[in-house]
C-alpha cells in the first residue's frame, strides 16, 4: 500500500504519464481547433459578408455559428461517449482528433459563411467525443490518490490550447485567415502514438457489455440514484461551458471595441496579448482549482466559482472597459470562469460506475452544451443591439446563479474511490 505520505506524482509509472501525455494532447489540440475561429470570425465574416454588412449581422451570425458548434461539441459528446464505452476508449480518440483536425482544414476552402457552419458543427462532432473517451481513459488508468492531478493536468490543455492558437494569429497576422484552418489539420499526427501505445484500461476490459450499443444511456436513465446525478451533472456543464465559452469566444470583440481607428494587424496583436493575458488565469484556474476540490470538496469549490466567476466579469466590462483593464482583468475572468471546468474532468468521471462512465461523463458536459448554445446567440443579439459589447458580455454573465441551484442535486465524491 502507498504511504499517504508519498508525493502523489510519484505513484505514476511512465505508463501512467503516457497516457496522461495522449488524453492532454489531444485536449490541447481540440481546443486549439475550438479557439481558431475565434481569432478568425471578425476577418472572415468581413470578408464573406462585407464589411458593410458585417456592421450591421456580424456578431450576430458568429453567434449562430457558435451555437451550431456548441451543438455540434454536445452530440459529439454523446455519441462518442456511448462509442468509448462500447468500441474502446483509445480507438475512440483515434477517431476523434481525426474528425477534428480534417475538417478543421477543410474550413479553410470555405466561400460563405452558411459552409462554415456546417463544418464548424461536424468539427465539433469530433472535439466533444474527443473529451468524453479521455477523461474516461486518465479516470481509469490513474491511481485513486492521482486523479485530481490527472484532472489538473488534463485540463491546463484549455489554457494552452487558445494559447497556441493565439501564436498563430500573431505569426499569421498579416496572412488570410484561412491559413489559420491549414496549420489545425497537423495534430492528427497524435494519433499515431495513440494507435501504436496506448491499449484500454483494464476496468473496461472486465466491465460487462451488454445490449444495444444506447445501452450505457438506457441504464442511467433507468438509475434513479444516476439520473439525478447526471441532470446535475448537466446544469452543472450547462453553466460551465455558457461562462467560459462567452469570457473566451466574445474577448476579440471586446479588443474591436476599445481598439477602434486601430490598423487591422495591430488590432490583431493586441487581441491575441489580450489572450495571453487571459489564458494565465486558466493556468493559474486549472492548477488552484482540482487543489481546491480535494481541500474544500467537489461542491463548495464550485460555489466558490460560480460566485466569484461574475464579479470578475463586470469588473472587466464595467463603464464599457479599456484595453488596459481588459489585459489586468482578464486573468481573474477566466481563473474563475474557465477554471472550474478542470473541475469537470476530475468529478463526472466519479459520479458513474464503470460501465456508464464515458456515457455519463460525456452526456453532462456536452449534452449541457446544447442548453448552453443559445447563450453565445443571445450575446450576440445583445451585442448586435443597443447594449454594446461589455453590456452584452456582461449582462451574459447571470448564468451562474443556475449553477449554484444545480448543487442541490450534487453529490459530495471527494475521497471515495471510482464506482466499478
């Protein structure tokens, strides 16, 4: 038996780390694909709307193209969680990041703004299913006493990955847009380590599969202890992804707006310093936050971040915001607002038994994305309208209060081991 005592990263074999280093790559490419269009929309909606027109549905429509993307991520999720746990969870990320990072190149030959929300939505196909088998497989392999720092490791991606994004948007400033989509087909190459080194983690192998392949979805729903369950886990991914999805997507729209008479290449540059910026509250949120979990309990660090996550928000936008208080307040944004997701990966996977893991976990966090969609549409609208972007972004920032209602439902994992 491990001494309590012993640094938990040292009960990790290179095994452990390889897996560990898969399940985090390909997390860190799937949102690097997810932050492209981000940094992309405004000169692409310029172009294939005009800039005319873009003045006047803009925002508008790459709310509408976020929302089919959030959709997109959720059936993805779905879909591929009940794959993990009947086809295997490695051969499930093989096929994800494939899905992700070729049609993430196939944008880039995109003449209308109606093609590029269809392959943002098959996009997201892959980058949700992509989440649910990998958060399953580090769940599975690693010691009971490694998995909150699995789910730190695992979910630093979500600073990385924009800001890799954002290095190419600075590299690429004075290119076309498209070249943004070309360089996101390379991840794929991932794959290969994954297919030639990773195998299933033994408590799949053992786990008894049984039925059709809606099986998994079947049995939780039939689990009254499980159901509630998974509707927490759903408002709780409801609100997770609607805060961090609207701090991180609307952020080069608040850069536009307190960068106006700015050259276009130096608008650029700031916006992608201003993710910087952002994206250390992430590296900061992702570290403090699983520490928090096991300190505090799964439940009341996530009321800690629910309450603080709007605070943060309206002191960045508050009287309309500056660039100079966007790049200081930022980090506290997305410490809070993107920080609690890393709690995500660590709790969905110890709220299911085995058999349902992938499904369950999977279900919660991008099924919530299908309620959370109509949020970035509804802050576009807003944008679009009277209220501006700060007041749009901010008014946005009321979703929390459902998280905070979601905990009633929540139960208290922390210490307990994984449900075989």
């Amino acid at each position: 038996m491990t001494d309590a005592r012993t640094p938990v990263w040292r009960e990790l074999t290179p095994y452990h780390r390889l897996v560990l280093l898969v399940a985090w790559l390909g997390w860190v490419f799937d949102i690097m694909d997810t932050a492209l269009f981000n940094f992309a929309k405004v000169p692409m909606m310029t172009e294939l709307l005009g800039a005319a027109r873009y003045k006047e549905v803009g925002p508008a429509i790459e709310g509408q193209i976020q929302t089919w993307f959030l959709v997109g991520w959720a059936l993805g999720g779905l879909a591929f969680g009940i794959l993990a746990d009947r086809w295997g969870r490695t051969r499930t990320l093989v096929l994800t990041i494939l899905l992700y990072c070729l049609l993430t190149g196939f944008t880039a030959l995109c003449q209308t703004w109606e093609q590029v929300a269809v392959l943002r939505f098959l996009t997201a196909l892959g980058i949700g299913g992509e989440w649910a088998a990998g958060a399953a497989l580090v769940a599975e392999v690693l010691p009971n006493r490694a998995r909150a720092l699995g789910a730190t490791v695992l979910q630093s991606a979500a600073a990385l990955g924009p800001i890799l994004a954002a290095t190419l948007n600075l590299g690429l400033a004075t290119q076309s847009w498209r070249w943004l989509f070309v360089v996101g087909v390379a991840p794929a190459l991932i794959t290969v380590l994954i297919r030639r080194r990773v195998r299933e983690p033994e408590s799949w192998e053992k786990a008894e599969r049984r039925g059709s392949v809606w099986e998994p979805l079947r049995g939780l729903v039939a689990d009254r202890r499980l159901l509630r369950y998974l509707v927490a886990a759903t408002l709780l991914g409801v609100v997770g992804v609607a805060g961090a999805q609207n701090v991180s997507f609307w952020l080069p729209n608040l850069v536009n707006a307190v960068s106006g008479g700015l050259p276009e290449a130096e608008v650029k540059a700031r916006t992608s310093f201003a993710t910087y910026s952002l994206h250390v509250g992430t590296v900061l949120g992702v570290l403090v936050f699983p520490w928090l979990c096991e300190r505090w309990g799964r439940r009341p660090a996530l009321l800690a971040f629910f309450v603080l996550s709007p605070v943060a928000i309206y002191a960045a936008t508050l009287g309309g915001g500056t660039y100079e208080r966007l790049l200081l307040v930022a980090p506290l944004m997305s410490l809070f607002s993107i920080g609690l997701t890393a709690g995500f990966a660590l709790y969905f996977p110890e709220l299911f038994p085995t058999r349902y893991r992938a499904t369950g976990a999977g279900f919660a966090y991008n099924v919530g994305r299908i309620l959370a969609a109509p949020y970035t549409w509804m802050t576009g609208m807003l944008i679009g309208g009277a209220a501006g972007v700060a007041q749009g972004v901010a008014t946005a920032g009321l979703v929390y209060v459902l998280g905070a209602l979601a905990l009633v439902l929540a139960p208290e994992t922390r210490g307990k081991p994984l449900e075989a």
